[in-house]
C-alpha cells in the first residue's frame, strides 16, 4: 500500500513539475510596468529637471505552459495568443527576439527624427547596411548568416541600401557564388555563399532571407537611448515626448505622470498597436495620470474580414472603465495632438 501511495505520489509531482515548467504552443500576455523614460533617455545638455514624467509601457510575454493556459482562461487580465499571432512564419525564437529589438531601434530612430524636425535642431541620417531578420530554412544562407548579421557588401557593391542589393541578385542563376562581408557581434566576416532558389518562389535565386534597412541617425545635441532587452516599436511616441521634453527647456509633463502607447512614424502619425487594455491595467497600477491612445483609422478592408475590431482608444478607454480607473484617457492621431493636450493642462499641484 505505501508503495502505491508513494508511485502516486511521485506521478503526481512529475505532473504537476511538468504543467508548471513545460512549454506548449501558445505564448501568455499579461500586464507588465510604466517605465519613466528619464533615465533610458539622455540628450547632451538636455532638460533634467522635471518633476512630472513620461513613462513607456509594456506588457509581459512569455511562452504558455499547461498550468499557466489554465489560470489565463479564468484571468481578466491574461490573453492566450497562439503563435502564429506572435511569430511570423518562418521565424524562430531568437529571431522573433532580433525582430522585436530591431523593431524598438526603429522606433527610436523615427521618435528621434519627429523631435529634432519639431524642435528645428540638425540631424544626419545614414545607411549602416541591410539588417538580416531572419535566415528561411532550406535557403541558401542557412547555417552561414544569423538573423541580427550586417551586410555590408556583396561581392564589390557595397550595400548602403536594400534596392542595391535586391538590384543586383535578381539577374544572379542558381548556384552562382556571392561573397559578403558580413558585420556580426562588431566584427567583420567574409561569407561565401551559394545561391538556391528561394523557398516557395520557384527559379529564382537568393540568399533565402528577409531583410531591412538598418538606419542611424546622428543629431546635435547627441541622443543617447538605454532600452536593454525591451523590444517593439510601440513605445515610439512616448521616446518622442521624453526627447522633445529634454530638448525644449521646459517640462511638458506639468508634473503630471504621462504614459501612453503607439508606434510613431516618420510624418509624426501615431500609430496603431496590440495589447493595449493590458497597458491600461498596468498604468493605473503604477500611478499613471494621462495615458495617450492611439486614435486609429482602421481601413475598410480590415473591417470587413474583422468586423469587431475598434480603434485603440476605444479599448483602452473600455478597459479603464472595467477597472475603475480615474486615469485619463487621451486619444491621439499625432504628437501634435499629444502635444496639445499637454500644453492645454493646468500645472499639477504637488
């Protein structure tokens, strides 16, 4: 009998060990925290002595185990997204990870941009090469270029844009050899590579990989951004507002804690996000005063194939309503909107 109990017992840890730490294809979203931007943003001689804040806001995502499947099917705030709505197809872990991070790069590359333009200082941009994001199985470059690498010439083109290299495959035959020079971890390599057809595009040859642009820009007074590991390009607009608040002389905030979500784009558009009710959770839980939402226009196209798709705002605005928040919900289609609301606040009495 006490071996029974005890077999019982040791197929019940093994369960239980397994539904906790065993991984399952489905990825749990959940609220994640406000960071204040202040000290990941720094500008030469810039402003620093704000008493409000800007604060970027993340969610937390993390691959589904049974356990945790479980306990997000009866949680208000946990979403359960299968992995085709994480990752693209093709695309590992890891390079999900480069994507994200690049994705972040990006956006501070744009919020950059849209405050220098705004506050009418220089800036320089350069092309640094054509960023790898990820290497498709079967491709030619499989085993010999890593999503993150740098190419920085193929064969004697340098490759200072996308349309260069594109240009100069495309008349390349099967099984012809280029050679790239290859920037990865801050070092330089020299690949030799075979060309293959590219997977699920029938006699033309290519490396098998996707791309893009990689970007710098170079500013006056220089622009220093710590983001760590925080990847997307959801925090576009509020790295936008802590670089103008810096650059500006004065405090945007009105001492006031601003959070807020969006990509930003070159044009100063706000742009459209995911997960945004779980920022709002995790918003008010941190303090947030005036949280900004992206005020998108969804085109008729998506709403036809999904009907109950609403702007940001609307769900952000619907989620804070759920919880009972007294946070502000601000709406906005630009950082000029953003800008305006600022502007139009009453100092707040601290």
């Amino acid at each position: 009998m006490q071996k029974k109990s005890a077999i019982s017992f040791l197929l019940i840890c093994i369960f239980l060990v397994g539904a906790t730490f065993y991984p399952i294809d489905v990825y749990i979203t959940k609220p994640g925290g406000a960071y204040p931007l202040e000290p990941l943003v720094n500008i030469e001689g810039g402003d620093e002595d704000d008493k409000g804040s800007m604060n970027l806001m993340t969610i937390a995502l993390a691959k589904g185990t049974a356990l945790s499947y479980v306990w997000a099917n009866f949680s208000d705030h946990q979403k359960i997204l299968q992995t085709n709505q994480v990752r693209n197809p093709d695309e590992d872990e890891n390079e999900y990870n480069v994507r994200q991070l690049h994705l972040m790069s990006q956006s501070q590359f744009n919020a950059i941009q849209v405050a220098f333009e705004k506050a009418g200082k220089p800036y320089e941009v350069v092309v640094k090469g054509v960023f790898i994001l990820n290497v498709l199985p079967d491709g030619a470059a499989e085993g010999l270029l890593e999503a993150g690498d740098r190419i920085l010439q193929i064969d004697e083109i340098e490759s200072d844009d996308q349309e260069k290299l594109i240009d100069y495959l495309k008349d390349k035959k099967l099984g012809e050899v280029v050679t790239l020079k290859v920037e990865r971890n801050e070092k330089v390599e020299i690949i030799d590579v075979e060309l293959k057809q590219i997977p699920n595009q029938e006699n033309r040859a290519g490396l098998g990989i996707s791309f893009t642009e990689d970007l710098e820009i170079i500013t006056s007074p220089k622009v220093n951004i710590r983001s760590d590991e925080i990847g997307g390009p959801s925090a576009g607009l509020m790295f936008t507002l802590e670089i103008l608040n810096q650059l500006m002389g004065e405090d945007l905030s009105k001492g006031y804690s601003v959070g807020g979500t969006g990509t930003m784009k070159n044009t100063g558009e706000v742009g459209r996000i995911g997960g945004i009710e779980l920022k709002v959770v995790a918003a008010d839980k941190a303090g947030i005063d005036v949280f900004f939402a992206p005020d998108d226009l969804l085109p008729e196209e998506v709403l036809e194939n999904n009907p109950s798709l609403r702007s940001n705002y609307l769900d952000a605005k619907e989620s804070a309503e759920k919880i009972g928040t007294k946070m502000k919900i601000v709406p906005v289609k630009t950082v000029e909107d953003a800008l305006t609301y600022l502007e139009s606040l009453e100092p707040k009495n601290n």
